[in-house]
C-alpha cells in the first residue's frame, strides 16, 4: 500500500501515518518529494488495509500495489512523470533528442559538438568526464575539468547536459555541474550510488544493467525514488544476448513495456547498444515509432580520433540529417519534438 500525502501535509500529519503503521506492525518507507511526501507501507495487506486512511488529516489517498516496486509502477501514479530541465522537457508526449560526444576530450571536440547538435535540433547535450572502462588503463576522462567544459557548453550554446557518475563520493560535486546525472549499465545495481543520486536534487538517468530484466531494471528505480528524487528516467542501452552483429541487443520493446508498468519517460540509446554507426539512425527512428520518450546519441566531429566509443559515434552532418527524418517521423505520428 502506498499513503499519498497532500502537497501542503505537515510533519505531525506524517508522524500520524508513520504511528497508525507501526500500530498495525507495519513499516513506513517516507519518500519526501519536491512536491509531496509518499509513504510506503510494507507489513501486512488486510491490516493496513482497514485503517481508515481517507479519513486521516493530511492524507490525499491510499493505493494499493501488489509488485515489490511500488513507487515508481503505473498503480501508483496513473499520469506520466513529465520532467523539465531549462527548456528541455522529458516525458508528456514530447520527443527528447539527446546528442554529445561520449568523452569529454577537449574543448574544441566539446564546442564543435554541441554547437552541431544544438543547430539540428538536439534539447540536451550529453559528454562524460568520467567514463567507465573495461581496461584501467583506458582513457577515464577529464574528471572535473570535463565538467567545467560542459558547464561552459551549456552556457555558450543553452544546452543543459547530462553526465555519468560512477561513484557515491562523486555525486555531490558532480550534481555542482551537471543537469542531470546518468548512472550506466554498469552500475544499475549499485544500491549504494542509487541511494545516492536519491538524495539530491537532480533528475537521475537510470540505464538498464545489460544483463538486468526490466524488472530488476524498475526496482533499481525505485531505490533512487524512495530517498525523494522522483525525477528518474529510464534508459534502454541494449542487453547481452547470444547475437554478436551488434555489441548488445536493443530490445526495442522496452519502452512500451516500461511505459505500461511505470509512470517514468524511457528514452534509447541506439548508440550504446548497437556499438555501429550504420545501426545507430534506423534504431533511433525506431525508437520514436514505439513511443519512446526520448533518444541518446554519441555524436563525434572526428570519430577515427575519437578517445572512446569511436566506432559507434555519428558525424555532426550525420545527426543533422537523422534529425529531419525524426521531425518528419514526428510530424505523422503527431509528436512533439
Ligand atoms: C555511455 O553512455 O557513455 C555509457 C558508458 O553507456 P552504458 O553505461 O550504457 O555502457
Ligand atoms: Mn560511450
């Protein structure tokens, strides 16, 4: 059972609901949003279930959910989570297109980058300065100076940007920077950094783990939503399959299946699981056929030079030209991009 509280619900008035709860040996998982607090109850269904919750000061409704994800499934909350960030919108009906280099590797490559995504049509820019790899002595990225590059794209070209976090003890400094924080693959189960990124006031990219069913994927969500960040959206990045065509396999049908069971957007990177640059424009039209919320594109100047990710980044020219098709693609099937 989940207890929505009204927007203005005063500390007694939780207090109240925390107290009923325990009365019937029940806990109380409080998540204090923006604009309301959301109380899960986890004990036992017929009990809670007879507390007269409507009747409670400070308490909008109860809603009962059967799956272990409460928060962040469709029972919860029936609209769409609509996420805005400067004039950038993600979810509600608006199309997201996502566009940077993967690595932050210098401020010419930055600046040439965002300037051509921003003129064909890109909402938000997306540049690491922390990446990670296979190989520890791999490029890692420019660390904070990466960031301080971004920080200076945004401005110059009014792209708000998104950027990966790898570790709990970089969040707060990252979140300094960035518009919002993206946790990769990688580190899809890493509930220790998802407490983290819970915990602060930026919206969060949750990719998919490439081995995580969606399942698995909704309940990693939820450990970011339950500290009170309910700004989460999913990423669709491709899942290890037996197929070797592709890096890993896109399974398209995550986005409506996510978009049936969860009220968050999902967006695909067409980049990051095709690993191929001739894959990454039909699967980003694809992405807006089956509804997705939004797309995330490496984009390179020079991909032969790229420090990472190379094979699959796109041309300037490239994204420019995928992105009249989306606008055509949008305009049919009436979709705001
Ligand atoms: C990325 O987007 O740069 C990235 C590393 O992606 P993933 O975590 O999906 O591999
Ligand atoms: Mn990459």
């Amino acid at each position: 059972m989940i207890i929505v509280m009204k927007p203005g619900a005063t500390e007694e008035h939780i207090g109240a609901v925390v107290q009923r709860l325990a009365g019937v040996d029940s806990e109380a998982h409080i998540s204090t949003g923006q604009l309301r607090t959301v109380i899960g109850a986890i004990g036992d269904r017929g009990r809670i279930q007879q507390i007269p919750w409507g009747a409670m000061s400070g308490v909008e409704r109860a809603v009962p959910v059967l799956k272990p994800y409460k928060f962040v499934s469709r029972e919860f909350q029936p609209e769409d989570t609509v996420i805005k960030v400067r004039s950038a919108q993600l979810g509600g009906g608006v199309f997201a297109p996502i566009a940077g280099p993967c690595a932050v590797e210098s401020r010419d490559q930055l600046f040439r980058t965002a300037e051509a995504v921003r003129n064909a049509g890109a909402t938000i820019l997306r540049g690491d300065a922390f990446k990670p790899r296979t190989s520890p002595f791999s490029f890692q990225g420019l660390a904070e100076d990466g960031l301080q590059l971004l920080a200076e794209a945004r401005e110059e070209f009014d792209l708000p940007f998104v950027a990966e976090v790898l570790d709990p003890r970089d969040v707060e400094m990252i979140s300094g920077y960035a518009d919002i924080l993206r946790i990769g693959t990688r580190n899809m189960a890493n509930f220790g950094l998802l407490s983290e990124v819970g915990r602060v006031h930026k919206p969060v990219m949750l990719k998919r783990g490439f081995t995580a069913t969606v399942d698995e994927w909704l309940n990693a969500a939820e450990y970011i939503y339950k500290e009170g960040n309910h700004e989460v959206i999913m990423v669709e990045r491709g899942i290890r399959t037996f197929e070797t065509s592709t890096r890993n396999t896109l399974d398209i049908s995550a986005a409506p299946v996510v978009k049936t069971m969860s009220h968050l957007p999902v967006i695909i990177d067409p980049s990051h699981s095709s690993g191929r640059r001739h894959l990454v424009a039909p699967l980003a039209r694809a992405a807006l056929a089956v509804g997705a919320d939004g797309f995330i594109i490496d984009v390179h100047p020079d991909p032969e030079a790229a420090l990472v990710d190379g094979d699959q980044a796109i041309l300037p020219h490239e994204f420019a030209e995928l992105m009249e098709q989306m606008k055509a693609l949008a305009a049919a099937l009436q979709v705001t991009i």
